[in-house]
C-alpha cells in the first residue's frame, strides 16, 4: 500500500513539473511574440532606405508632410506624406545623430513627433507585456490544484463518484425486505470485507464484484448501499453514464482515477449503477462509439489489474443484462449474478412492514391481504402505495391509516385517481355497468380463476371506465392450461355482453383483446400448448427485465399459420363466453342493475347477489295446526296446544 502511494505521489509531482513546464514555454512564447509585434508587424504603406528618406524630406514640399515620428525605444521613423488619394506612410530606421536630423528637420517646417525611451521603460513594457501571461499562468495552476492527480484540466479526467461513509448511508440489511436470497450472497461479501483473514487463511480469495439484475425498483441500488453500511468501509457510487463524455479518453481516465482512489481508501465497495451504459456488447458488425468502447476496455483492464485481497469490492446493477459485453461478465471479474426479481407474497408482506413501521395505522389495517392483491409489485410500488394510503389518510382528516385507504391507494397505483368530473350519460353507464358484470360473472361461474374483490364503473385516470379486481387466494407461480383457457372466457366476457345486450360492441374492450391476444399467442409460441405446433418454442423473449418485447423465431408460413392458430383459439374462448353469459340472463340484470345504482360493489356483495338469483330461499310451508286451529272455531288457542 505505501509502495502504491509512494508511485501515485511520484506521478503527481511528475504531471505538476510537466504542466509547469509547458505553461512556461507557452508564456515565453507569447511574451517574445508580443514585445516583438512592434517592430515586426508594424502598419504602413512601405518602407525606405535612411537615403531615400532624406531624399523625400528635400524633395517634398513641407505643405506635403503631415509628420515625422522618430521612435527611438524601437530605432524607427515613420514619415506621414499626403498625396492625391490621401495619406501615405512610410518607415525606415535611425542612422546617424537623431538630433541632426530633428534640426534639418524643423528647418524646412517639418512638424516632428519623439519617443524617447527612459531608463526604467523596456523593464516597464515588460512587466505590462507580462502581467497577462501571470494572470493566466496563476489561474492554470489553481485548476491544476483542483483538478487532482489524473483529472486533467478542468477536472474533466476526474472521476465523480460520491464517497458515502456508514454515518451518512445508514443503511443496512434492516432497511432492505423481500430480497433473502440476495441477502445472503452479499451477506458473505459483508463477512469477507470484516473477516478477511478467516478465507485467505485456507486460500479462499474475495471475488472481484457481483452484478446485481432485476426489474426496476426492486431495490438494486439499496441493496448495495446495504451491503456498504453493513460492512463499514466507504462506498463509491456512480451511474454508468458518469464515465462517457463527449472527449474521447475522459472515460477511461475518470476510471482509472476511480480506482486509484479506491485502492487508496481500501477497503471499500464500489457500486456502478446502470453498467449496461457503458458495459455494452462489442460484437457488432457496425462498431460502436469509440469514447464508450475505451471505458468499457479502460475497466476491463483496471478489474484485472488491481488486487482483491486489499479488499476492493465492485457491485454493478442493470436490468439489461443480456446486452452486457462477455468480456465483463467472465468469472475474475463479475463473478457472481445476483438476481433481485419482484417479491412474492412473503416479501411483499415484509416490505409492506418495512415501509409501514413509521405510518400510523389503525385496527383494521391487515397486510396480508393488501400483499395478496398487489401480486407482481416491486419494492417502490410498495413504498408509493404505503405513501398514498397515508396522504389519503391526512387527506381525508384522519390520524392514522385504515384497510380502506390502503385498498384505495392500490387502485391509485395500479389505475389512477378517480375522475370526479366524467360524467357518463346513461347509456354509457349502462354499457360499462353490464361489461364489468360479465368479466366477474365469468370468473365467478368457472372453477379455476381468482375470486372477485371489487367491481366498479367509476372512471380512472389512466384510461379505464371501470373494472373488476380479482385477488387471488395464494400464492402462485404456475398457471395450466385450463386455467388460461378459463383465463381468455373471462377477458372476452365483457364484449360478449356489449354483443348480447346491446345494439353494437364499443371501445371499451380493447385492453381485454389486447390481454387476451398475449396470452392466446404465448400459449401457443412458448408454452407448448397447441396442438398444430406443439412443442415448438416459436418465439423468445428480450429485455425481460423490462418491456418483456417478444421476438418470433419462424419463418413467415409459420408465423401466418400463428396467427390462425390465435384467432381460432380467441373464437373458441368468445364462444363459451356468450354461451355462459346468455344463460346466466337473470343474475346479469339484477347485479347490473344494482351495481348502476351503487356504482362500486364488493366481491362479497356481488357473490351474495349471485346466489340469491342461483339459489333462492325456499318459500314457507303453511303451518297445518295454524290452519285448522283457525278454521276450527271450536279449537282451543294454538298456545294451549
């Protein structure tokens, strides 16, 4: 480490003498160019022989002469001659006695104009000539000092990573929920940065970084300020596109300085976030840009060079890791994959805790249920929905959260505010009511879909007019065929209705065909579960992390027979959908009816009506002793019976 530190010095000294140096020469330069532009660059028409100028003096009417100038600072006289097109000057030097020549001069008219140079003059010129090259070379130097070791003028070769020490993250494992296996791979780097010694002393050596991958918001970034708080050592954080300037070479310096510093506060983590910015893939037939492939090489070289054992930790996040260059990847360098994937049902219990220890919550609150109904949110949506609940909350003037905000802040999230001020006419209304009441009576009327929560017709503001939410009853990660089929009945529910109840279908459908479209085509091209294709994997999925965009790998018969195959299986689904709403006629209009009335129901309220139209209550037996006794004038009270 000294003998490091020693080198790094010696380069700095060596960088500081070097721009000195060529500061200096510059400076000199400048000044001789200046002090020297006088005499050398002077203005005028022409120039004379000293006897051609005593020739023009006596040959020249003195009318004719506007001035002469003898400068003697610069051995020159200028002589000013007018003629027909105006003025023109002439120079030439001093030979002889100047104060000869300002006699002959003064003689024949001759206005003469004098510089005459004191003692203390050229030292005064020269400081005047300098004073800008001190200026300048003063201001270089404060920028040299600024800028650091390696960082260039400016600074623009300096690396801008923020050092967070433990006092100002924080943060640790605590703060960090629904990630437990992330946890416990960083945890052994945590124990490899306190512990160093307990591996090294059977060979074990600390493994270079770690590359976090997930979708975003599941917490990449805090889990790697976790592992710095946990661990105690400082943390150097930047984004990938902190290197990638538009001077080619600032990238790879600033990673060079990167860590240069790093190896100097070791042991320590550095954490690049979004690497895919400058960790792209090289192998492209087109090239790429030549200042982000130098980074990417100035950091390959630089994870290779500098030693593990100091306790020098790199941590990387992206959720496009399949764009990443392998040379990055390779075991020596990232070694290890951390995946950091959304939270099922226990994590998103935890993180719900995490972010709800500081809200104040009421006796209804129960966040079992509100992890159940946000299957598929990540860590941030989580944290948003918690916030929403208790901006609603203090809102609505209340002191602490209640089960009802948290439900509302879900619906915030997942579709957006009510609109107050749509108003549909009744028509609409009646469309939407009747269309949201097909989608739940066909979930309600198949075995294997998800109970209904909550239906209403009140609009959003990212679109919708209404909708159904479904909870599912537990935690699941695989769905089977007939699910899915039962799945696509349900989505097209709500245009089979417009079509059985109303003159024309709507717009309203089109997120469900949208849905159903997806999932008809993944059935077919990925899950295997056609029989014209089946087992073929037709299609795979990019960017999985993020848009999910889906590429199809078949020709082009293939892919129009796919798209037979889709629309025969949305047909068969739409089919089965008109049949059970049309037999289901009763139960539609009541729910319907009561849901225009109402605008938002629950699931338990909707089930109750369904089986009231399903499954009437029995009319009452008459009472035969009742009858008789009252027929019967003679009979005694039914009391005394």
């Amino acid at each position: 480490m000294d003998e490091n530190r020693n080198n790094n010095k010696k380069d700095d000294n060596n960088n500081k003498r070097n721009f000195i140096g060529a500061a200096t020469l510059i400076m000199v330069a400048l000044f001789m160019l200046a002090f020297l532009s006088r005499g050398i660059f002077s203005t005028g028409s022409g120039e004379l022989t000293y006897n051609e100028f005593l020739k023009m003096i006596e040959e020249t009417p003195a009318a004719n002469i506007e001035k002469v100038e003898i400068d003697e600072s610069y051995n020159k006289i200028t002589l000013v001659v007018k003629d027909r097109t105006g003025s023109v000057t002439y120079t030439t030097g001093v030979v002889g006695e100047v104060d000869e020549l300002r006699e002959t001069l003064l003689e024949k008219g001759i206005a003469v104009e004098g510089k005459v140079i004191v003692e203390t003059s050229l030292l005064v010129q020269m400081l005047i000539y300098m004073a800008p090259m001190i200026i300048i070379f003063i201001i270089f130097s404060s920028m040299l000092r600024k800028s650091g070791s390696g960082g260039g003028i400016f600074g623009v070769g300096k690396s801008s990573a923020k050092l967070y020490m433990q006092k100002e993250t924080g943060i640790t494992f605590a703060d960090v929920a629904g990630q437990d296996e992330a946890e416990d791979s960083l945890i052994e780097i945590v124990d490899f940065l306190h512990n160093p010694g307990k591996y090294s002393a059977i060979g074990a050596k600390l493994p270079k970084g770690a590359l976090l991958v997930g979708p975003p918001g599941t917490g990449k970034t805090l889990l790697a300020k976790a592992v710095a708080g946990e661990a105690k050592v400082p943390f150097f954080s930047l984004a990938g596109s902190d290197f990638v300037e538009m001077f080619v070479g600032v990238g790879a310096s600033r990673v060079r300085d990167l860590f240069k510093n790093a190896q100097q506060q070791a042991p320590c983590i550095i954490f690049i976030d979004e690497i895919d910015a400058i960790g792209k893939s090289r192998d492209t037939r087109f090239g790429g840009n030549d200042e982000r492939e130098q980074t990417l090489n100035a950091l390959l070289a630089e994870m290779d060079g500098f030693d593990s054992s100091k306790g020098v930790f790199i941590l990387a996040a992206t959720n496009r890791p399949e764009v990443l260059d392998p040379a990055l990847c390779r075991p020596g360098r990232l070694d290890r994959r951390i995946i950091v994937d959304k939270p099922d049902l226990k994590g998103r219990l935890a993180v719900l805790r995490v972010h709800a220890k500081d809200v104040r919550m009421d006796e209804t609150v129960d966040l079992n249920e509100i992890a159940m109904a946000t299957a598929g949110a990540v860590g941030s949506d989580l944290a948003n929905m918690i916030n929403e609940a208790a901006i609603l909350a203090a809102k609505s003037g209340r002191k602490a959260v209640s089960q009802k905000d948290l439900f509302e802040s879900v619906e915030v999230v997942i579709a957006g505010k009510e609109k107050k001020d749509r108003v549909m006419n009744d028509k609409e209304k009646r469309m939407v009511a009747y269309h949201e009441v097909g989608h739940a009576l066909a979930a309600a009327l198949q075995k294997n879909t998800e109970p209904v929560q909550k239906i209403t017709i009140v609009p959003r503001t990212m679109g919708s007019l209404g909708y159904v939410m479904q909870t599912p009853e537990e935690e699941r990660f695989l769905m089977t065929k007939v699910e899915m089929e039962e799945e696509l009945v349900t989505l097209l529910a709500g245009r089979a209705t417009e079509e059985l109840y109303f003159d024309s279908v709507s717009t309203g459908a089109s997120n469900d065909i949208e849905k159903a479209t997806k999932m008809a085509r993944d059935m077919i091209t990925r899950y295997g579960m056609s029989e014209e294709f089946g087992l073929m994997a037709l299609e795979s999925i990019e960017s999985q992390y993020l848009t999910g965009y889906s590429k199809l790998n078949c020709a082009d018969a293939t892919a129009a027979e796919i798209d037979r195959a889709v629309r025969d299986k949305l047909k068969e689904a739409f089919e089965k959908s008109k049949a059970l709403i049309g037999s289901n006629r009763e139960a539609m209009d009541r729910i319907a009816g009561f849901l225009l009335e109402k605008e938002t129901i629950t699931g338990k309220e909707f089930m109750q009506l369904l089986g009231e139209v399903k499954n009437p209550a029995p009319a009452a037996e008459p009472d035969v002793k009742t009858e008789s006794a009252n027929s019967d004038s003679a009979a005694e009270p039914a009391d005394t019976l």
